[in-house]
C-alpha cells in the first residue's frame, strides 16, 4: 500500500462488494474505509450513488451500508451529495440513518461549515469521525481553533 494507513473505496465496492472482502483480507478491515455519496429520495430515504454521485446505484444507503459492513470494511465515509461544499451543515438525517444501519464508525461528509455542524454530526448523528474541507478554504477557522471548540465541548479530539 506504498505507506498508506487508509483506502477509500466508493464505486469498485459497490459494484464489487467482493473487492471489500479481498481488499480486508489482505489489509486488515481497519484500512478498508467504504465511501458512499447519497441523495435523498422524493420518499425522504437516502439512494447511494456511484460515479462521483452522477450514478444511481438503485440501492438504499442502509443497503450498501450493511453489505460493506458485512464484506469487512472498517468504516464508512458518508457523503451528503446535496450538502457537499454548500457550508450548511450536515445531513444529520443521512448520518444518523448510516449509523443506526451498522456497528462499524461512520464519517459524516459534506456541509460542514463551523465546529457546531461538527459537533452536531458527533452527537445527534452519531458519527464517530468527521470530514471537512470548504470551512477550511472559505473561512477563517483553522484546524486548531475548532478542535479547541469541540475539545471545549468534552469531544476527544487529538492534539
């Protein structure tokens, strides 16, 4: 793995579920990390989606989910395609669906935009980790001061 800690897998584990297990097998599930980008439905259920989000895969996020938890991923990064760079928070819906689907860690993605979306998604959505980018690139937050916000708040947060 050429130095690696993680490998995120997304289309290939979904179309594959196999490659999951191989990939887990020959790792270890703690490197195995399935991403799964989502858009909620006009019912108000979460679709998975392949492709960079440009392709339904016809399946619920609680399916895919479930099927990379079982093949051996050791977590799942997931992605609100709606929220994704727009600042507004994350889907707490989407999350908290993802985490009540499975006993591995879950990281909530896209719409992060202050250290209180991020402690939302923690604690209303259960996640165990989360991901941002834009709240970076387009605020003044640094890494420091939010984790000193979600520290403050009796989060773990590494040093």
């Amino acid at each position: 793995m050429a130095g690696a800690d993680k490998v995120s897998i997304c289309t290939a584990a979904i179309e594959s579920p196999e490659l999951i297990s191989q990939a887990s097998a020959m790792f270890g599930s703690q490197c195995i990390v399935v991403s799964i980008d989502a858009r909620r439905r006009d019912g108000g259920d979460f679709e998975a989606y392949t492709h960079a989000g440009t392709r339904s895969s016809k399946r619920t996020v609680e399916q895919i989910a479930h099927q990379a938890a079982v093949s051996g991923a050791g977590e799942l990064l997931v992605t609100s395609i709606e929220r994704d760079g727009t600042m507004e928070g994350y889907d707490l819906d989407l999350i908290k669906t993802v985490t009540e689907a499975v006993d591995i860690p879950v990281i909530a993605s896209g719409g992060c935009g202050s250290a209180e979306h991020m402690a939302d998604a923690l604690e209303i959505g259960g996640a165990s980790a989360v991901a941002a980018a834009s709240v970076f690139h387009f605020t003044q937050l640094t890494p420091a001061e939010i984790k000193g916000h979600l520290r403050a708040l009796s989060f773990a947060v590494r040093s």
